[in-house]
C-alpha cells in the first residue's frame, strides 16, 4: 500500500460513534453521509471556562487530537473492492499531485484522506451491504448488488455538494469536449455520440437514456441544457453560466494536452493518458445559491483512472471506428446521423 502523502498525526481519525447512512454509489465508489455526535462534557468541567473561552463541547477533538469540525458538511466515499481501483492514500496522493495543480482550487470538490482503522467500519458496512441483498434497500440498485467495499485502511472525506434548504444543486458528466484524436477524417459523431450509438444499437430494448452531445456544451449550450434540467428557473442559470464557461473551456484543453494522439496510438499507454480518461469521466456540480444566480461550481470524481483499463479503451475505440460509429456507415445504426455537433460541422 502507497503511505499517505500527509504525516500520520495529521489524517483525522473518523470517530468511533460516527454514525453513517448510504447516500449514493458509482461503478468504484460508495459515498455516505456521516454525523459526528458532540459530546457534552461534566458540569465542572463547563464551569471551569468562562469570560468568552469556548467550552470543550465547542471545541472537540478526535482520537488523534484534531478538531471536530472537520468533519462537517463532508460526505465520506469508500472505494469498493475492484482491481481498477487504487488504495485510497494513492488515489489521494495523485490527485494532489495530478489534478490539483490543473484547476483553481475553488473549482475542485475538495477531499482528503480519513483513517478508518478504529471504527472498523468498513466490515460492519460490508455486513449491510450483503444484508441488503436479501433484504433490498430502497436506494441501493440491484446491479450494484455482489461488489462490497475494499479493506482499505483509509477512506476520503469529500465536500457536500447536496442541495440545501437555500440552495438547489446540477450535475452532469461533460465527458469528451472535444473529437477523439482517433476518429476518421470523415467522422459526423464526435466520440461520446459515437459511443451512444453503439450502445443503443447493442441494447435496443434497454436503450441509454437521450443525452446532450458533450460539444454542444461549449458551442450550443441551449441544445444541451434540456438533457440536463427541465426547470426553466435552473435552465436560465445553467445557460448564462455556459455562455462561456471558463471551467469546461479549461477542462477540455487539458483532456487535449493529456492525449493528444487518441487511444490506439502508442502513447495511450502512460499516466497521462490514465489522466485524459479521468477527465473524461468527471462530475461537473452546481450549486445555485438562493434566488440571486450565484453559482458555485466545482468538478469531482477526479480519481486518477487505472493503466488496467487501457486494453479495454483500445477495445471499445477500435470498435467505433472499424464499426463505422464515427461516421455513421454502422450497419445497425441510423445513417447519416446529424444529431451530434461534429455532425453539425463543429470540431
């Protein structure tokens, strides 16, 4: 296991009686709530502060003698128990190193690592999980069912993005912002629409649901807003925040920098192309704060992916473009597909 890239003594140790709830779950990830209950100390030990020194109760520590409060507003994630997912103090340790650097810090969901060894946490969840198998939890989907967290020693404490009383949240994922440097000269879908139509075609009794083409976001937000809110109040917000967005125009130079050479070429091997794919696969959030239209936005799910995926990259490019996805020659697809940016004339 790769050591944390804090010293021990400043990893926040997660409290014992922490009491944790389900919140949501991806293909590597479980995320939690957690509330940390205050205790309240002795009487005497109350009357001992006075004249504006905050009491114990105000300032609680944990086991390793740090301050409570930073476990507010914080959601816990937990990586499950898959060989494309990294110890969780590497995956720590990336993200400082890898991503922190590429975006302003306002624009990042913030995270760091928590030790998990006192609560022995992760087996007391795993026993739930396996609980809810027989016993469904409302939350949890049934193809999620037979993956369970890892035995990590260490989880990340990540920035709540949920909705507030005061504020409303957006999330989407803006995937590819630009073609796939492998595409054909000739394509008219761009890489995620390509893949869309694939998927469709393979599936056509369980089709993906509609969705925006990514481009769209930079180019012709409007086209994109309706798959992603149908409320006029949130669309009006969403649509002056992407005209322009700063953010994705920065995001997609940066999937362009880390791969500029496309997945079946032989550059597609290293850390930076590993870092493209992450960028590729993040989360875009927005919070709207009350009536006013600020907007707080902020991208997560920046694990750095694993060179384990590669050959399966490589196979699903390959498949677009000897399948004839790209330019809409697919057999079983609709011809001459325009639906998609690139099919648009937008590059």
């Amino acid at each position: 296991m790769a050591p944390p890239t804090t010293e021990e003594s400043d990893i926040p140790v997660l409290p014992v009686s922490t009491e944790i709830s389900y919140l949501s779950e991806g293909a590597a990830n479980i995320v939690y709530r957690i509330s940390v209950p205050l205790s309240t100390p002795p009487p005497s030990e109350i009357e001992e502060f006075r004249d504006g020194t905050p009491p114990p109760s105000e300032i609680e520590v944990f086991e390793n003698g740090g301050d409570l409060r930073i476990f507010d507003k914080k959601l816990l994630r937990l990586r499950k128990n898959l060989p494309t997912t990294l110890p969780c103090s590497l995956s720590q340790q990336n993200w400082e190193r890898l991503l922190v650097p590429l975006f302003h810090a306002d624009n990042l969901v913030k995270q760091t690592l928590v030790d998990l060894r006192p609560s022995n946490i992760i087996s007391r969840l795993n026993s739930e999980l396996r609980t809810w198998e027989q016993q469904p939890h409302p939350n949890r989907p049934s193809k999620r069912h037979g993956t369970y967290l890892a035995p990590d020693p260490y989880g990340l404490l990540v920035v709540d993005m949920t909705p507030s009383p005061t504020t409303q949240l957006l999330e989407f994922k803006p995937k590819w912002l630009l073609q796939s440097p492998s595409a054909p000269p000739k394509s008219i879908r761009c890489r995620q629409c390509a893949r869309h139509a694939q998927l469709t075609s393979l599936s056509p009794s369980n089709p993906p649901p509609p969705t925006f083409c990514p481009l769209d976001l930079i180019h012709s937000p409007s086209r994109a807003v309706p798959f992603i809110t149908s409320d006029p109040v949130l669309a009006a917000h969403l649509t002056k925040w992407l005209q322009p967005s700063p953010l994705l125009t920065q995001l997609r130079d940066a999937q362009k920098a880390m791969d500029p050479f496309g997945a079946l070429g032989d550059e597609a091997t290293g850390e930076k192309f590993c870092l493209a794919m992450t960028l590729r696969d993040c989360t875009v959030f927005l919070r709207l704060k009350g009536g006013e239209g600020e907007v707080e936005a902020r991208l997560g799910d920046l694990d750095l992916k694993s060179a384990e995926k590669v050959g399966y990259w490589r196979e699903v490019e390959r498949g677009l473009v000897d399948g004839g996805w790209y330019e809409g020659t697919e057999k079983a697809g609709r011809k001459g597909d325009v639906l998609c940016a690139v099919g648009r004339g937008i590059k």
